[in-house]
C-alpha cells in the first residue's frame, strides 16, 4: 500500500508540473502579441525617366477611338507633368507593314510647348490599316527586336533617340479587336521582359485599352469592342493594367498615367494591425478610425470601394493602399499609425 501511494503522489505531481509549463508557456505567447502603437513612415518615389510606347489599332472602326483618345489626353499628361518624371511619348500603330516608325511629329517630350495638341495628332494613325490588328509584333518591331533580330545582338530601333537605355518602358496597346500577332503571349512577356537586360525586368511593362474578357463590350458613341484576351494577358504577366475601351478615356488615361510615372499607391504595413481597435490623428474630426494615416501632415479620411477619395485596408497584403486622387506626389512623406501586434 506504501508503495501505491507513492507512485500515485509522484503521479500526481508530474501532472501538476506538465500542466503548469503549458500554462507558462501560454503566458509567454501572450507576451508575444502584445498590442503596441506603431508608426510607418514612407517617402514616395516616382520614376526618374519613362519610355512610353503608344501601339495603336488603325483598322476601320477605330476613328472615334482615337479622336477620344487624344481629346482625354490631358488627364494623361498632367500627372507626368506633376510628377517630374523625364518623359518620351511616341505613337505606332498595329500594322506591321509601316515597321514600327512613329506617327506624326515624332515623340513627345518635355520641351513640347502643347503636348496634348501633338498627341492628338500623332494618335490619328488612320483607319486603313490591316484589319489583322498584330500589336505585339509592332511592339516588338518598334523596339529593334522584330523578325530579323537574334537574341545576343543589339536591338536596333527604327525610332532615334526614342528609347533610352536607363528608362523605364511603358508599352500601351489599344484596340477595339485582339491580338492576332504570331506566337503565344508567353513568348512576348519573355521577350520585352529581357529587353532591358538581366534583372532589369521591372524597368518594362505592358498595358492594355481593350475589350472586356468574354464576350467582349459596347459603348454607345463608340460601337463594340471583341474580347481582348491576349492583351490582358500579357498585362496581367508583366506588371501593367487594363482598363475597358468602353470605358470614360478620361478616367482610363489616368489610371495609366499613374501607373506609368511609377508612382506607389500601397504601403505595405510592418506588423499585423488589429483592426478592432481605434487610434485618432491629432486635430481630427469625426469618428476614430483602425489608421491614422497622413501625407506630409494632412489627415486622409478612409475611403469607400466606389470613390475616388481616401485610403482603404488592403488585407491580403497588410497594406494601406491610396484611391487614385489621393495617391502621395512624389518625395512626399507618408505617416501611418495603428495599433499593431508587437
């Protein structure tokens, strides 16, 4: 009986010991995640120098889209102008047979006196192109690595002066029709992302105003647009962005304007925030909100999916990410505060 009694008060006491290091250890944990006001701060930044490469659909139903195109011009140029950035504007159509040359006057830059006039007059590329719309190989042909270039050898541009070695390449592809170049998109994604150079990649982009995924769209002063599948593709594999052509150019040019100048509108967060909890910037009105979030000491208010206005919450990237006409100018210093887990 002595001896039970022992291995059972033995027993007992291990127990007690294993239960009390797992309470210590939950302990520890708790200490772990403590909550912490925490302060990120971002200056932004936007492109030194930006190649930007119009290819432009010149078949028969494209007139009212380009004479939209150069009348919302504006929007576009304004933010480049904002910005700073060093700019070359060119235009080429998506008709192989003219090789790639740019349209009009030439490029744009920033010793242009009226910019949006000389757009408008460059984007007119004509409607009596290929009905074969072959952006891709355009592309490719206005930067010097068309059919008759080998890989290893010097891109030769038929466009002097035009691209610029250290540049970033924003390509733009409209067209109210799909692609019809030779060749999967993977291979144009290979061959524009190795333009620059090894581990340039991120120094060139394709965008895309095309027609909706599926079945495509219609705009009523505009007429229909096929499904531009190929080239939102290629946008989605190298960094761009689509926008729908029977979408408001206006807000479109924007959009891609902001993209082009390099501009960054999400702040990827340091910690995890806890989002039930509220802080309140200094002289604030309203109601608290789970950030205070500031450009060069102005308060920016949350914003809503359907504005234009604000910040929001991007929670699948721990981020604050700017609404297109809040986005920070460049060299501006962005300040968010938010409790977070330490």
């Amino acid at each position: 009986m002595t001896i039970s009694i022992q291995i059972k008060i033995k027993l007992f006491l291990i127990a007690n010991l294993t239960a009390t290091l797992i309470f210590s250890g939950g302990c520890a944990d708790d200490i772990l995640v403590q909550l912490g006001t925490r302060t990120d701060e971002y200056i932004q930044q936007a492109a030194a120098e930006i190649d930007i490469l119009w290819i432009v659909d010149n078949s028969n139903s494209m007139s009212e889209e380009q004479l939209g195109l150069g009348q919302s011009f504006q929007s576009f140029i304004d933010n480049l102008i904002e910005t700073g950035v060093d700019y070359h504007i060119g235009v080429v159509s998506t008709d192989i047979t003219e090789s790639g040359r740019l349209f009009g006057t030439g490029f744009i830059d920033g010793t242009v006196t009226d910019p949006q006039g000389n757009f408008l007059s460059n984007v007119q590329v004509g409607t009596f192109g290929s009905p074969i719309e072959r952006a891709f190989e355009t592309a490719a042909l206005a930067l010097g690595v068309g059919p008759s270039w080998s890989p290893g050898t010097t891109p030769t541009p038929p466009n002097s002066g035009f691209i610029r070695d250290e540049a970033s390449l924003f390509i733009i592809m409209v067209s109210d029709e799909d692609d019809k170049s030779f060749g999967p998109v993977g291979y144009y994604r290979r061959l524009f992302e190795h333009y620059k150079g090894p581990g340039n990649e991120a120094l060139i982009s394709v965008s895309a105003i095309a027609g909706d995924p599926g079945e495509g769209c219609f705009e009523p002063t505009r007429g229909s647009a096929q499904a531009g599948n190929r080239y939102i593709d290629l946008a989605s594999q190298t960094g761009g962005i689509y926008t729908s052509i029977c979408d408001d150019f206006s807000e479109s040019l924007k959009e891609l304007s902001i993209n082009a100048s390099g501009l960054q509108s999400q702040f990827e967060l340091s910690a995890a925030p806890n989002t039930k909890a509220t802080v309140r910037c200094s002289g604030a009105e309203g109601p608290a909100s789970s950030f205070c979030v500031m450009v060069d000491g102005q308060v920016i208010p949350e914003g809503t999916r359907n504005s234009r206005v604000g910040w929001l919450y991007i929670a699948n990237t721990n981020s604050i990410g700017f609404l297109s006409d809040s986005i920070p100018r460049p060299q501006a210093k962005i300040t968010i505060e938010y409790q977070g887990y330490n």
